[in-house]
C-alpha cells in the first residue's frame, strides 16, 4: 500500500531544500520540521515554511511521512543512520549519490533529483524544474511518483545510473557554460568593458539550442576551422596559460565534433 | 566633412551580411547591390534588400556611399584590394581583422562589429545587438557612428585590441558555451534522453549572470570541492578520454576561479 505524503520533514537549509521547502509549502503539503547545523538559513526556511526549527538531531520527529535529505553528498549517509529509525520515506535530492545509499538503515526510500540550477534570492518557476524520481520499492516509487506531480508537471523515473548522466550533463550544461561566462568576464574586466555587453549574446547562444541541435547551432573560429584567428587568439591569451589549454582544449573538441556530422 | 551613408554594397551573403542587410534594408537605407560567390544566398538577400545582385566583382558599382564585407577573414583583404578604387567607405565586421588590413587601399575605412551570433532561419532583436565601431579618420567614426546608432541604441566605440578581447570573450561565452550543450547532449543520447530535458537549466544558467556576476553564479561539485563526486565522474567518462580532459581542466579552472574570490 502506497503511503500518501501529507507531512513533511526537510533536513538541510541550503538552496535546493530552500527552493523545495518553499514549494512543497505553496502547493500545500505540511512541512513540520526543518532540521539544520546552520541556524539563520534553518529558521529562515522554518518560518518560510510555517515549521519548527531544530538543530538536534534528536528532537527530529519520528511520525513524518517523508524526510527529504538535502545536504551535501557526503553527509546523506550519516544523516540517514542517525534519523533512522523513522516511519516515513527517505529521500535525497542528489545528483551522483546512488540512491542505496539508504540500503539497510531504513525500508522506505527513494530519490528526488531537480534538474535545475537553485539561487537563493532567484525565484524559479517551478513549473519548469524536470523531477527525476527513483525508489527502492513500487508502493514507494508510486508515492514519491504522486508526490512530485504535486511539484511539477515535469515527472521523470530514472535509475541512478541514468540520474548521474543527468548530473553530468547538466555539469557541462550549466556549472561550465557558467565559467565560461566568468572567463568571457575575466577577458572583459581589463579593457574596462562591462560583462552587460555580452548579455544579448548569451542568451541568444542559450535560445539557439530550443529550436536546433547545439551540433548545428556551432560557430566560431573553431568550427570554420580558421587556423589563423585560433592562432591569433592563443597568442592573445598567451600571458594566461590556463586560459591558452581551455581555448585550446575546446576548439579542437569543437573540430572533432564538425567532422564527426 | 563626413559622408552621410545612403547607398549600400552588401559584400558577401553570410548569416552576418543576411540579418544586417535585412536590418539596414528595414531601418530605409537603400541597398543598391548585394555582391556574393554564393548565387542561392546572394540572390536572396538582394531579394529581401530590394537590389541588385552581381556574382562578378568588376560589376560592383563604384559611386556607394559604403561597401561592407561581410565575409570571412582571410578574404577582406583581397576582395578590398578588387574593389578599389571607389568613393565611399570600406567596412568589414570581423571581430579578429585589424582595421588596418584596409591601409593604403581606400582612403575611408573602418569596421563594424556586432557582438552577436546570428543564424540564418532565426529573427534577432536589432535593438539588443551592439555594435562596435572603430575608422580610419575622424569624418569616417562620426558617419559610421551615425549609421550604427540608426541599426541599433548599442553603438560603442571600440579599436582593433579592444574589440580582438570582445571577440575572444564571445567565443567563450557564445561558441564554447555551445559546445558545452553538444557535450551534454552527448551524454544524454545513450540514455534515451531528449536535450529538451535540459533547456530550463540552460535558460536559467544563462539568465542568472544578469543579476549576479559569473563568479557569484557559479555551483558545481568543483565550486563546492567535491572531490568524491568528480572523481566518480571522471570514472564515468573514463570511456571518452578527450571529455575527461575537458571535466578535469575546467573543474581545475573552477577550484582556482573560486580560490581567487
């Protein structure tokens, strides 16, 4: 039998259980607790979700029907030992931790990974944030499954396996495409040019890709293969060699991926 | 005295020469000819300016007020040397040609640089492309100036070093942005996955550097030090040495940008 999910329990203030705990709220489940080691940003969420704050482990109720554990990768296991005996599910948001992780320490678990990028004071619309959810048995997989419709109309099941390519595709997509930005910065910031200028371009370069492939939105130097301009540009970048092995990195990558269409 | 610009020579039918002859056509300059190798763009965009198009270069007419070369580097130059001798103004609109490349051909020269990356099916909002403008004398900048600002409300100034930095920050944050997409894409076709998976985070990657600087935007196993996780995802890639390479010198790039903050 499927347990439904009316009370809930948020282990971590940071800003996936921030955005999560906000939404569960709004779509009105009942948060009842939000445990955490950082007191602001824990009483913070708590009050954002009309909960109790606690800061001891132990004073974490036992009658939750979910614990959602959004903590950092390596703390996943110790938490779930010490919250556990428990009668609810546990799940964590993670992107690359294997969901047995929760193997032997409770019976109900589960996943519920956000394929999206959480700024604490950015608003996300919801709607838009892909759920990928995974658990150890079918009525717990039924519940977390009902559960995140309640969340968004973007439901996914996926395995770990499948969920960690999702976490690395989202690395290139969003924590590199990001440095990128911060390299274009870097570029700009000498020559007194605001990083603003570029603003246009990147989000035409991020619309590009919903109406073509990223393999046929490519341009640039590296795609014309104009050796003349790459070199130009490594002698430019020249002072900075780090900056000299990206540029260079990529744009044979970029090479490698025009002769392979 | 400064000429101003009414008749146009569109050099060249690529997707940069399409949308500004479209954009200058629209804004009521007058393009009198389109000149191109290429007769199926060519005649098009003569089509959609309303002018004449010519596949030879001795049929170009010589009494316009400005010749734009639109084409690729290493042909300005030679397709500038052809052209001569004529009365008006020789621009090109490469990011990485010195302006000098004009010298000594024609006595009015100049560039113009919009920082965007246009696609040929894909509309563009004109009033968010800049446009960098740099000549040879003074009565040259002040007729350029006056035409950009007629195309655009973004018109900077900007010389040969200066706008060599622009382009190279637009490679990394358009064309090396890019390629980060076609890796995700990558990693999510053997899954199964659609890219469309990934849009939400791709569009609130790039829209959350207009309110934060790339430094501040930046999360990420390597922003966070997560050595257990990356080290899984090199494992991971371990079957594509080039994306190990790639994973592992730019979170290396990251741990070092987050250092420096």
């Amino acid at each position: 039998m499927n347990r439904e999910i009316r009370n809930i329990i948020i282990i971590g203030s940071g800003n996936v259980a921030w955005h999560l705990g906000k939404r569960i709220t709004k779509k009105g489940f009942n948060v009842i607790q939000v445990f955490g080691r950082n007191e602001i940003t824990g009483r913070h969420l708590a009050r954002e979700t009309g909960s109790e704050f606690v800061s001891e482990i132990s004073l974490v109720r036992k009658d939750a029907d979910i614990y959602i554990l959004s903590v950092s990768d390596d703390a996943i296991e110790g938490l779930a030992d010490r919250l556990a005996p428990a009668e609810g599910i546990f799940i964590h948001t993670a992107g690359s931790v294997e969901m047995d992780v929760f193997k032997g320490i409770i019976d109900n678990y589960g996943v519920l990974y956000p394929l999206q990028t959480f700024t604490r004071h950015r608003q996300i619309d919801f709607e838009q944030v892909p759920l990928f959810v995974e658990a150890g048995n079918t009525d717990t997989l039924r519940s977390l499954k009902e559960f995140a419709s309640a969340l968004t109309p973007l439901v996914y099941e996926a395995a770990s396996a499948t969920r960690l390519k999702l976490h690395l595709a989202a690395i290139f997509a969003c924590n590199f495409t990001n440095h990128m930005y911060y390299i274009a910065d870097m570029l700009l910031k000498p020559e007194g040019l605001p990083f603003e200028i570029l603003l246009p371009l990147i989000m035409e370069t991020a619309g590009k890709v919903s109406v073509m492939s990223p393999a046929e939105a490519q341009t640039g130097p590296a795609a014309r293969d104009s050796l003349q301009v790459m070199d130009l540009h490594l002698k430019i970048l020249g002072s900075t060699p780090s900056l000299v092995e990206i540029y260079d990195l990529l744009s044979k990558s970029i090479r490698a991926a025009c002769e392979t269409v």
